[in-house]
C-alpha cells in the first residue's frame, strides 16, 4: 500500500499488485467519514472474563465455548476504535474457549454461522471484508476527498499516515478474530463477525452455531455448539 506517484495521475499506472492493493486502500479511506483525517486510531484492550461469567455458553465434556455479542455502538467501541458499525448491521461477537482437556483443539471459524429467526442462516466474515464493508459505507456520508492528505508525487519510500493508519485498523480486527487452534488446558478469544439483514442490531432470538470444532491428536469431532444469545 506504498505508492510513490500522485494518485489518479495520467502517467502513473501501477505495476505491481500491492501498489494496486495500496492506492485502492486508500482510496476507501478517503471515503470514509468514520475517522478524522489525522486522527490515531487506537488499538484497543478487550476486557474478558472467566467463561463461566457468561450467561450465553455451553458446554462438552472439557470443552466450554461462550458467546459475548456486542450489539450496540456503545459496547462495540469498547472494542473497536471505529464510529457507526451497529449502524451498518454489522455485529461482532466474541468467542471464549476454555479447553481443559489434554489435546489441542481446531475450530474453523468460517464455518460458524448465526441463525437469524426471520431470515437463516447467516455466514460469519472474515476480518478483512468486515473492513471493506466498513470502508464502502454509505456514500451519502462520505467526507469531501480534498480534507484527506494524499501522498504527494516524488516523495520517498515509506508509507503515509493514511495508509498507516488504514492498515493499522485492518490489522487490528485480523489481530482480535477468532484464532484457528486452542492449546490444551487454556482459554482463548476471538471475535467473529456477522452482518445483520436492514441494519439491525438486537440480537434477541439469534443462535451462534459452531459446527467443527476438532480434536487434534484423534481427529474426532465434537457434536457442533448451538448456543443461544442472551
């Protein structure tokens, strides 16, 4: 994401796949009304707790999984250094796994899916497309590309703070999503990530259903968690 032309520039035509990568990150930043122009994004700290202090869990054999949404703009932000996510339906709900059996566990976080009562099955989003969601918001609010400091043409390597920041924010969700394998007697997080069909976000009725979680060492399933939200 470090391109050293001007953008949008006749005689500058990027060669690269991450120049490519970089100028389009950067151009959905200028889009986006959610962060000041040279405001710092900051990188969180989530709070968790014992996963018996969460209502919404269930539990098999040596293995406890709860689910800890975060439904409103008020908690999302205790997590999350970004403006308007409940307005865009999206919902990030943390996942704490305490595994105290001898084995590792693999959970595939792509499987797990939300059971909306009114409209299904809903998929959960890998990190990166929660971030391209939260870059292409609604045009309507989008801050006029001149109060965004562009890279100037001629200047050196590195990258500017917009694409610094752009991608400090793209690491931060990748760094906080649900992790693939859990280390035998321990407890782990991560958070996955659903968006909600016209914006909603109460989650009164919904199910989180996670379908394969593995024993490492046998290769054997658990039967899948169906956890209701509470």
């Amino acid at each position: 994401m470090n391109g050293s032309g001007a953008i949008g520039m006749p005689h500058s035509r990027p060669n690269h796949p991450t120049t490519l990568r970089r100028i389009s990150l950067l151009f959905l930043w200028c889009l986006l009304p959610a962060w000041p122009a040279w405001g710092a994004y900051k990188n969180l700290a989530v709070k968790v707790g014992p996963v018996e202090d969460y209502a919404s869990r269930q539990s098999q054999g040596p293995v406890t999984i709860a689910a800890d949404p975060y439904p409103s703009e008020n908690r999302i932000r205790t997590a999350f250094d970004i403006k308007g996510l409940s307005k865009l339906g999206l919902v990030p709900i943390n996942l704490i796994i305490s595994n105290q059996g001898p084995d590792a566990l693999s959970i595939d976080g792509a499987a797990i899916t939300l059971l909306d009562p009114e409209y299904g099955s809903l998929q959960a989003l890998p990190p990166k497309a929660v971030v391209d969601i939260i870059l292409r918001q609604d045009r309507s609010r989008r801050s006029p590309l001149g109060r965004v400091p562009l890279p100037r043409p001629g200047i050196g390597r590195g990258r500017s703070r917009v694409e610094k920041q752009a991608l400090e924010i793209e690491d931060d969700f990748i760094r906080k999503s649900l992790k693939r394998r859990i280390r035998p007697r321990a407890t782990a997080w991560g958070f996955v990530f659903f968006q909600l069909p016209e914006r909603k976000s109460r989650l009164t009725g919904y199910k989180i259903i996670i379908p394969d979680v593995e024993n490492d060492k046998t290769q054997q399933k658990l039967l899948y968690f169906d956890i209701e939200l509470r």
